[in-house]
C-alpha cells in the first residue's frame, strides 16, 4: 500500500436497521489511487464500498471481506455557471449543502435524510418526494468515475451508458465510485411553501395523489397502518380508520412568498443548516417501540395535522429532514434493531398498497412512519429500484410476532403484480423472487463480467440474493 499509515482495521458492521451485524475488513482510502489499489489486489471473500452505513440491511457489508470507507473521499469543488458540481463519492448530502446552499444552489434529489453519501446516494439511486417530477438521483449525475478491478473509468450516459446505469442502482456490484458530477437544483430561499391535507381513509388520500400531484414538485403522504377496523368519521358516519393519511405538498418558495421581516433570514447567504438538537441514548430497551405505543404515536401525529392548509411557510430541513433533527433515531427500536420494508407496483396496482395496510393492521404487526410516494418513469438501471406507480416504505420492529411469514407473504403480492422491492433497504427478501422483481438482472451481471471478470465485488446483500 502506499504508506504505512494505510492500513485495514477489523470492524463489527451493520445495517442502520442494526441487525444482521458481520465483520470485516475496514479500510479508509484518502486517495483515488488506493481506492484502484484495493480493487486491483481484492480477493475472496470480496470487496464493497461503504459510505455512512444508512442503508437499512445488508447492502455495505462484507462478511469475512475487505470493506472501503469512502467518506475521506469527500472534497467538494465550485459550483460552475451551469449548476454543476464535481463532488468526491465520500462527501454526504449534508456537506454538499452546506457548502452550495449560501450560493443558491440545493440537491435535485435528497431522501429523508441528509446523512448519506454521494456514492452511496449513486448506488442505490436515491428518491424523494420529487420522483414523480424530476426522477431518481441518478438522473441529475452529469458524469461519475468508477473505480473497478480491471481500471478506473469515466462515464455518463453517453460515455460507457451501461456502465454508467449498472452504477447508477447497481448497490456498488459494479465498482466503487470515487466521485461525480451533479446538476443541482437553483433556489431562492430556505423555505418551502407547503400545502397540507388530512384524510381518513387511503382511497380518498391516493385519488388526491392521483388528481393533484401534477401541481407540486414535491409530494408525500404519512399513512396510519396501526388502526383498529372502524371509527366515527365527521358528521358521525363509521368508516375505517387503518389508512389515514396526512398528505404533504410542496414547492421552493421564492423571496416574494416571504414576509418582508424574514426576508434576511430566508435569504440564502444567511442560510444555516441545523444540527440535530436530540440524540438517542446508547442503551434504549426492548420494547419500546411496540403496537400500542406506535398507535399512540399515530394518533397524536393524526389529530396534530390540520384538516387543510395551504400556503405554509416551512424550513426546507422541517419539509426534508425531520428526522435529522434526532441523532441515532435508529435507536429507539432497542437492541433487537428494525427492518425497512418498502416495495414499488405499477400504477394500476394500488390494491396492492391497500392490502399490505389491511394485512398489517388485521395481523396486529406495528408498523412506524408509514409513507407513500407516487413515482414517475424509471431510471434506466437494471437494478435501479423506482418505477412508475406507487411506493409504500413501512418501519418495523424485528421481533414483531408473525412478521416474517407476513412480509413474505406481501413479497409474493408485490411480484404477482409486477412490483418490486428496494434493496438498499432489504435485509430478509427471498431469494427466488430477485428475478421476477428485477427481470433485468443479467445487463447488471453481463457488466459485472466486464469490470469484475473475477467477480470480486461482493456484498453481504449479494451473496445472499445470488445477484451473481
């Protein structure tokens, strides 16, 4: 290796859904160079990049292998006169706007949490509430450089595209990205300008999805899936109660949408972004996140969203982040950790959204922040998981009696109707339903031959799918 200060320490690792913990080979390049070198010698049991651990399962992990910490890989360059900027594939989302955001500038697509890297944001072509709009992340990067066992390459979508879409979603199978070029977002303010509705049942909250969504870049509904059968609705009518929804809507606002006496504190050169003003402790119990306390929570959260505002002004890290705001949420679950359960169907599908509340309420299984999303046309990546429809992202303790024979169960659903499940959160997926899912598997593998033709770059997640 280069110098001596170079070298692996061995590391317990796991998921942000803390289960399924392995151990590897930890390794923390602070060079494009060492990063090819490590590929170059890499070796069985494998090799895979890793960037702040936020994918829930097991997608960054090696057991037995060599694992790449890439957040010194974290330089971050001017944003030029068309938006773009070369960032390192270690630099986090958060960095990323703290240093373009006082200069106008925000991310094109950001998930519910700034804590994630460049790269792994890449490999796992991260969405938002924007997807039916502007697309997955992917989508915004203008070019990346690949680093794999067989060279370094530069690419985009008209520069080796099968590379570039295999990256783009291909949860680091096909080489570690050690930088990128992104097209941000122009804005005006910190602010967002925010419509909220409250519904009390599913149907009625997918139609104003379905009818309005059009109107707003950014959409997202918060489903209660902790319901009892039936409730008294207004003007004393029974109805069901599983499937309320709170529905979020939004846009940047712009300068003019701000009361002048803010105005200097909106403005973007004055623009602040907060670190989190709670942390989890260590050492939560078991338990406390449990049924009764999650429906306790969706309750509260219910009655605290109004019937119906519009035109609110929201802090874009209020709008994007709420959960930034707690350090280590993840936490809360206890020791036993949790699974994020999110799946993708077409969008003639949403029966399939409707029966997977249905089951988990009838099942009595607790299900935390609930949340749907429409998508909007897929990411050419073969592995790259949105596509037009609905997408439904469930938190679930791990000890939730019946829960596996459950989520398998919604597994087969979302396959029968020609939907899939999002790997960069899976931790329990069979694996005999990765090829109707992701019926283009082999473009991924036919790359992986090319770049990898010692198939080196493995993961956890890959051996355990056979993602080949």
């Amino acid at each position: 290796m280069p110098d001596a200060s170079f070298a692996p320490t061995a590391r317990l690792l796991c998921g942000w859904g803390r289960a399924g913990a392995t151990s590897g080979l930890v390794w923390t390049p602070r060079h494009d160079d060492e990063v090819a070198e490590l590929l170059s010698k890499a070796d069985d049991p494998g090799i895979i990049a890793r960037g702040l651990g936020r994918s829930y399962g097991d997608a960054a992990q090696s057991a037995g292998g060599t694992v790449v910490d890439t957040t010194l890989l974290d330089h971050v360059g001017g944003v030029d006169v068309h938006g773009e900027v070369e960032v390192g594939a270690g630099t986090s989302l958060d960095t990323l706007v703290r240093r373009t955001l006082p200069q106008g500038w925000f991310l094109p697509v950001t998930p519910g949490t700034r804590q994630v890297t460049v790269g792994g944001a890449i490999a796992a072509d991260v969405h938002g509430k924007n997807h039916h709009a502007d697309g997955g992340f992917a989508r915004h990067v203008t070019a990346m450089t690949v680093a794999t066992p067989t060279g370094v390459h530069r690419v985009s979508s008209t520069r080796d595209p099968e590379l570039f879409w295999a990256t783009a979603g291909g949860m680091g199978l096909t080489g570690i990205v050690t930088s990128a070029r992104i097209r941000m977002l122009a804005v005006s303010t910190d602010r967002m300008l925010v419509d909220t509705d409250r519904f009390f049942d599913l149907d009625a909250v997918m139609t104003a999805m379905e009818e309005g969504d059009a109107r707003y870049r950014y959409s997202v509904a918060w489903v209660d899936c902790s319901g009892s059968a039936e409730r008294t609705r207004p003007g004393g009518r029974r109805g069901p109660k599983v499937g309320r929804a709170v529905l979020t809507r939004g846009d940047h606002a712009g300068i003019e949408h701000v009361p002048a006496p803010e105005q200097p504190r909106a403005a973007l050169a004055a623009a602040r972004v907060p670190r989190p003003h709670l942390r989890v402790p260590r050492h939560v119990p078991g338990g406390l996140l449990n049924r009764l306390s999650i429906a306790a929570f969706n309750e509260a959260w219910f009655r605290r969203a109004p019937a119906r505002r519009k035109n609110e002004l929201q802090s874009m890290w209020k709008f994007f982040y709420p959960l930034d705001g707690v350090a280590e949420w993840n936490r809360l679950y206890g020791p036993l950790g949790f699974l994020q359960y999110q799946f993708a169907v077409p969008p003639g599908r949403g029966d399939v959204v409707r029966a997977a509340i249905g089951t988990l309420s009838s099942r009595r299984i607790p299900a935390f922040l609930a949340v749907l999303k429409r998508f909007g046309p897929s990411s050419p990546g073969p592995l790259s998981f949105p596509m037009p429809g609905w997408t439904l992202a469930l938190d679930i303790p791990i000890g939730s009696e019946g829960m596996g024979r459950c989520l398998d169960r919604l597994d087969e659903m979302v396959a029968e109707a020609g939907g899939r499940v999002y790997l960069a959160k899976d931790s329990r997926l069979r694996p005999d339903l990765v090829t109707t899912m992701y019926p283009r598997l082999e473009e991924l593998r036919a790359v992986r031959r090319r770049v990898d033709p010692r198939g080196v770059l493995r993961s956890d997640l890959s051996r355990r799918l056979d993602l080949g």
